[in-house]
C-alpha cells in the first residue's frame, strides 16, 4: 500500500508529488501530464500570469519556468508573455526532474478501503493508499450556461474543448464570456478565418494594465506590491497568505473565491481584440434553438429589446464552478458525507492541511478555492498547496515517516506485501 497517491498530474498534482517524494513518502501519481494544457488550450494561446509566478513547486525553489526556459534559449522576462506550449513543455520538464514517473492512468473509482483507499483505473489492478489528494484540475468543472445545454451535440461547445479552432474556419461563431478565455479565444477565432462575435451580460470588458517594472522606487512599491496574482495589496493577500483566507468565516471565503479577481483580458490582447472582433455587450441569452445545421440565440440587448442572432457554433467561454457534485470518481457516499463550505455547499470544507472532513482525503486545486482563496485558481497557488498538503499528510500517517531505504521502510514495505497477497 502506498503512502499517497497523487490523482490528477497538472501543476498541483506535480508539485504535491515533488514535495511528497522528498519528505520520503511511498507516492504515485495517475494521470496525463499538463493534459489541460496540452489538450484543452488552442495553439497560440499565451501564460497570462508573469513567468516568475507560473512555477510549479518543488523542495528548495528547484526547477522554476526560468530553469527550464534558460537552458532553451527562451526568454522567460516580466512583461513578456510565454506561449502555453513552452508552459506546458515545463509542466513535462518538471514532471520528469522533480518527482516520481507519472502513471499515465484515468482514475474511475476512489473508494474508502480499511484504513486507507482503494483507487480503481480504466486499465490494471486497482491501486492501494494510505491517503489520496485529489488534483483533477478544471476540466470536470466546465460551465455551460443551463440554457444551451439541450443543444444537440456539434452545436455548441465550452471553450475548454478545443486544441485546434481551424475547424472553424469560414464559419459565425458566437464567443460567450467577457474574461480571458473568451477574448483569447475570439481573437484566435478570426486569426483563424471564422467570423467571431463575443456575446456578455456585461456592459464593458475590463482589461489589465501594462505591469509595473519590477525594479521601482521604494515608496511606489509599498503602494502597489507585486504578488503572483497581479500588483496591489489585495492581490497580495490573496496571493501570499491563503492560510488568513482559511481563517475567515466561511460564506465571507465563498464570496472571495467567486469575486476577487473577476474577468479581464491581458493587456498584450487588447489590439488584437479590438481590431478583429465585434462585440454585443450588456446582452444576455434567453434561448438557444437548432436551426437546421445551424443555432438560433434569443437575445436581450441592454435596453431589453429582443435580438435574433444566428451563428454556425456556440463556444461557451463561461469559466468552471466548483462542485462536488461532479467529482464522479469519487465514491457517491462519501462524496456526500464530506463536511462542505459556504451557503452553497458545493466544495469541501478543508483543515489547515488540506484535509477533508474524511480522515487521509486531500484536495488541491480549484475545489480549495472557498477554503484558501483566489490563488488556488491560479498555478501560482500549488507551492503553497503542496508544502501544506504534504505536511497535512505525514501528520495524517506519522510523524516520523520511514525514509526511502531505511529498516523502517523496509519493514513497511513487507507488510505491504503481506497485505496485498492476504487480499
């Protein structure tokens, strides 16, 4: 029986590994790698965040964005955005210096088992751990607005089911969000040959400004500091101390995770945007229909008139909600017996570790976001994460986990052994 297995392998469940290692814990880890990355986000698509705050976390600050991007030739600088394909080209680098080899297996069961769990996969025998964190990222979490979900299939999509918008070419398609995701998604759209139009309830789009350098003269810094999540003080907080997060009521966590840092597009966007996209603001979508090959849209303008638009495709560019409830690999009753937070009691309420109300069951990622704040939404989040959810884990088994080698170990290991065969 291992002592942890890692269940989703993008940059929380990488880094959750990396530190798991090192501490000497028996851990595996089940998934494909950066598989949102390299599946999920159309070529040409760029890192949004600065690239000294896209690393993935390892003991000691090892294997940064800047390490992998320096010994390429790639210029990893404040101010210039990075291609999602060299941030998931990292993700693999990481994945491949700092931890145990991924298991490329797709989870299907995580059932309680004795003392530990029992995890089952589409493919082999059903694997054994003392503990299991759960870092499945955002893709079970993709949200269509209830409107189009009686579409039929080829009509509409989320803007997280694509790696290539070529399909589109010579085709209408309306774009529906007003954050990155949507704009990006856009602009690529029409750089691509369709003819995109961006639809959103809201009545402007915001946009980020060009970021501050980082060298500034002392008294501008302690205005407006740096963080990973952007300048400013708030930011600062949500980036830097997600464990003060935790320690708020918990419907006043659930409203920060749903609001700080709301939708905006990169400053670098901008131009592209604006010169190639039209844009139907302050207009929300009563209906969707099928139109023979194509989709009708009921809208409602700004001023409440009705407008009939007809398009080839809907992407819904509508970010993720995180939700229990969808986490199917996880065994229903016990899925439904976790302690939850907020009003809306639709993610785990977590101890200071990461822990859920279940003993030796572990969250990282979006699901956390309610209990430590915005920053878990962000690949900047997972150093925090990881160096508390591993500790969280060697007190759940143990002070004093056996290192690798060690009688100790090896005396574990047998009966391990001893167990897997009496089964």
């Amino acid at each position: 029986m291992d002592d942890l297995v890692v269940v989703g392998a993008g940059p929380y469940g990488l880094s959750i590994a990396a530190h798991a290692a090192a501490a000497g814990l028996r851990v595996r880890v089940l998934g494909r790698p950066m598989a949102s990355w390299r599946d999920h986000m159309p070529a040409g698509m760029y890192l949004k965040s600065e690239p000294w705050s896209s690393n993935l976390s390892a003991p000691g600050g090892r294997y940064t964005l800047a390490e992998y991007c320096a010994t390429r030739g790639i210029a990893a600088e404040h101010g210039n955005p990075l291609p999602i394909g060299t941030f998931s080209a990292y993700g693999l680098w990481f994945a491949g210096q700092a931890g145990p080899e991924v298991e490329e297996r797709t989870v299907t069961a995580v059932t309680p088992y004795g003392a530990g769990f029992r995890i089952g996969t589409e493919d082999g025998p059903p694997l054994f751990g003392r503990a299991v964190v759960i870092a499945v990222g955002v893709l079970p979490f993709a949200h269509r607005p209830a409107v189009l979900r009686g579409l039929p299939p080829g009509h509409c999509s989320h803007s997280s089911d694509h790696r290539d918008l070529g399909r589109f070419a010579g085709q209408d398609v309306a774009v529906l969000g007003a954050g990155q995701a949507a704009m990006e998604t856009a602009a690529l759209l029409a750089e691509q040959g369709a003819r995109p139009v961006l639809i959103a309830r809201r009545h402007r789009l915001n946009w980020n400004t060009v970021p501050q350098p980082l060298e500034r003269p002392l008294l501008r810094a302690l205005r407006n500091p740096h963080s990973g999540l952007g300048t400013g003080w708030r930011s600062w907080v949500w980036s830097e101390l997600p464990w003060a997060v935790r320690r708020l009521p918990g419907p006043t966590r659930e409203r920060i995770a749903e609001t700080a840092l709301g939708p905006a597009g990169a400053w670098w966007l901008r131009e592209r945007f604006e010169r190639q996209v039209p844009v139907l603001l302050g207009h929300g979508l009563r209906r969707a229909a099928p139109v023979g090959g194509r989709t009708r849209l009921d809208l409602t303008t700004a001023a409440g008139e009705p407008l009939v638009l007809e398009v080839g495709h809907v992407i819904a560019a509508t970010g993720f909600t995180a939700d229990l409830g969808r986490l199917d690999l996880l065994d229903a009753g016990l899925r439904t017996a976790l302690r939850t937070v907020g009003t809306a009691g639709r993610t785990p309420e977590l101890t200071p570790w990461f822990e859920s109300s279940y003993p030796g069951l572990f969250f990282a990622g979006l699901l956390t976001a309610p209990s430590f704040g915005p920053s878990m939404r962000f690949v900047h989040g997972a150093g925090f994460a990881a160096g508390k959810l591993v500790a969280g884990v060697r007190r759940r088994l143990g002070a004093r986990v056996p290192l690798p080698g060690s009688a100790r170990r090896r005396a574990v290991d047998d009966q391990d052994d001893l167990s897997t065969v009496q089964r």
